[in-house]
C-alpha cells in the first residue's frame, strides 16, 4: 500500500543543538537542501571568505528558506 515518493518527507531539523522552527509560521517541519550556494552568487554578494559550502532547510508549510553557512 505504499507509494515510493521521489522526495523525502519534511522532517524536524536540529540546528546547533535545538530544534530548529520556521522564521515565519513557527512550524517544525523542513526539507533539507545542501551545497545550493553555487560560486558565482557567493563572489556576487561577496562571500568568497566562507566556504560556499550551506545547510539550507525549507519550510514544508509555507516555503520560507532557512539558510545555514558552515564557514569557519
Ligand atoms: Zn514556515
């Protein structure tokens, strides 16, 4: 009875050790991205000292994007 679904379900995010919630509708369930933050947008807004490298977790409610850089 179960349908395989090409993406994961929203799940909760924890985000240096507490639970991450939406910025917008307080909800707790997010899909997980990595790595979108290409090179060319990050000298566009000059973030060439971090590594490009980025968590970012989408709201499964309302879309809002929550960035997280891992730059060190
Ligand atoms: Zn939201």
């Amino acid at each position: 009875m179960f349908n395989k679904k090409k993406n994961a379900p929203p799940q909760k995010v924890v985000v240096q050790g507490g639970p991450l919630s939406c910025q917008h509708c307080q909800k707790d369930r997010f899909h997980a991205m990595r790595g979108q933050l290409n090179t060319k947008l990050a000298s566009l807004i000059d973030l060439d000292v971090f590594n490009p490298e980025a968590d970012c977790y989408v709201c499964a409610s309302c879309g809002f994007v929550h960035w997280f850089l891992k730059g060190n």
